[in-house]
C-alpha cells in the first residue's frame, strides 16, 4: 500500500476535477491521497467524498506559497480543518491578491500589444487561486503562443515582460498558520528550494516534516533528504505534485509514500489533536 501526497486539482493550477483525481488515483492503486491545491482548500469536500466512495484514505492539505531569508519556498499542510475560520480569512487574502495579479499581469501583456481581458483568464481558470498557468492557458487559446512553455518563456517567467511578484507569507507565519488549523507543516519539494541553510529555521518554528520524495527529486536527493530527516527528527512525506494532463503524461502514482510513512504521518496529526 502507497499513498500520494502532494496533488493539484482545477480549484488551483491543476487539470483534474476532484472526483476524476480520486477515480484516476483508485486505477493506479493508491490507498492514501492528499489534495494540496496552491494557497486554497476549495477542493477537499468533494475529494473526501470521492476517496470514500473509492475506499480510499483522503487527507485534507494545502500548498501555502511562503518565503524565508528572500527565497520563496512552499509549505504544505496535512489534516487542517477546512472550516478554520482564521485560515478562512487568510486563505480569501491569497485569493484576493492572485486575481489583482491576474490583472496586472493583463495590464502588462495588453501594454506590449497582447490582447487579452483578465476576465478571459478568470473564466478560463474558474477557481479562486487562479496564476501564471492559467495566464499561459489563455495565451495558448488566444494562439499568441503555441504552448504553455513559449508562454513562461516570453512573458510569464521571473524577469519577463508579464511577470508580477505573489504575494506570500512568511515560512514562520505558514508554520503556525497551519498548526492553528490543526495540521502539520511540511516543507515542500526541498530539492528545488536549492538552500538547505533554512532548514534549521524552519524547523525552530515548528516545522513537522520533510517532502522527501517528489517528481522532481533525483534519488540522491531523496536520500540526502531522508537523512536530514532523521537527523532534524522530522516526519517524512512524499507526492508527485501532479497537475493533471497539463504538463504532459499524468504524474499521479509515480511517487509512492510507503505506508508506514503514512501511518507515522497520521499518528502526528492524532497526537497533535487533529480530527484524523
Ligand atoms: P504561480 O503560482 O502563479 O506563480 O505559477 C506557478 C505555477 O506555474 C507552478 O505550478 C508551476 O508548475 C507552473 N510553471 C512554472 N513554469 C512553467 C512552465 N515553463 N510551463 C508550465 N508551467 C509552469
Ligand atoms: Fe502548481
Ligand atoms: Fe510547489
Ligand atoms: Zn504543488
């Protein structure tokens, strides 16, 4: 038994509606999946009772967009309550602030003779924490670009024409955001991050555990995570960070947490008061 712990569905950047990520994670043989949309939790009632409806274990999670020390890093939380009412309040800020994004980011394509309405991009994205891969779907449509990758090229990509700064929190404000709402806080994909110095500061502020395992790591990586891991007393999660069909073949199920991992996971959220 395996579980994935780090997917997308619509109500962020991903392609899956939550029921068909339940139903495509039961025919690759999952037993355990969390839903950890960027910086929303709109998805998880229907993922729940979609994973029932499969017999399989669902874990409500979240991917908060954090920074520490200037670097951006994303924090995942596990088995938060989706009711919290201050993470209510946060999570409408991110959203709030995505869509003012969504429109300067229109302002800036439109003043460099793109045309596009950030309403198309809303539309075309149809969920609170709409981003750059949205932006990019709409180019695509538009056929201002032939493919997702020309449109990051050109405009969206970190010092392109288009490109405008997301609104973040601090790592220590994640931290003890997701602790308020019940859950456990795990850095994501630390392999990416590139700075493994932070880790000591992450884990004074409460940090639970460590993305050991993801796409995007290399083996080497994910030992040299396990270790630091043991090493910082950390619990040890894993996913795929799949977002559906949009970048190519599913990546649902091509990391596969073992199940004693899992069960180490849900134990934590249980002693830390987490309704499991
Ligand atoms: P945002 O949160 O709005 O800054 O968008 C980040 C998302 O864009 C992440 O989920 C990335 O996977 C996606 N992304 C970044 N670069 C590319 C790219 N070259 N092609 C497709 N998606 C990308
Ligand atoms: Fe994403
Ligand atoms: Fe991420
Ligand atoms: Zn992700």
């Amino acid at each position: 038994m395996f579980a994935d712990l780090h997917l997308h569905t619509h109500f962020s950047d991903g392609t899956y509606s939550p029921e068909e990520l339940a139903a495509e994670a039961r025919r690759r043989g999952i037993s355990a999946l969390a839903l950890t949309d960027h910086d929303s939790m709109e998805g998880c009632a229907r993922a729940a009772a979609a994973c029932a409806r499969h017999g399989m274990e669902f874990v409500p999670g979240i991917e908060l967009t954090a920074e520490h020390a200037g670097a951006e890093m994303h924090i995942l939380g596990y088995f938060l309550d989706p009711a919290h009412p201050r993470l209510g309040r946060e999570l409408a800020r991110f959203q709030q602030t995505r869509q003012e994004r969504i429109r300067e980011m229109v302002a800036r394509l439109n003043q460099r003779g793109v045309a596009l309405r950030a309403e198309a991009v809303f539309a075309l994205a149809n969920c609170r924490s709409p981003g750059r891969p949205h932006v990019a779907r709409a180019l695509v449509q538009k056929g201002v670009c032939r493919s997702l990758d020309e449109a990051f090229e050109r405009f969206l990509k970190k010092h392109r024409p288009a490109w405008v700064p997301k609104y973040k929190i601090s790592a220590r404000h994640a931290i003890e955001l997701i602790h308020d709402a019940g859950g456990l806080a795990v850095l994501a994909h630390p392999g990416l991050n590139r700075n493994d110095d932070v880790l000591p500061d992450l884990v004074g502020a409460g940090l639970d555990g460590l993305e050991c395992w993801h796409s995007k790591h290399t083996e080497a990586q994910a030992a040299h995570y396990l270790d630091l891991a043991r090493r910082h007393r950390l619990l040890v999660t894993g996913g795929s960070d799949c977002h559906g069909t949009s970048k190519g073949p599913p990546l649902l199920g091509s990391v596969r947490l073992g199940w004693d991992y899992f069960l180490q996971l849900k134990a934590a959220a249980q002693r830390s008061g987490a309704a499991v």
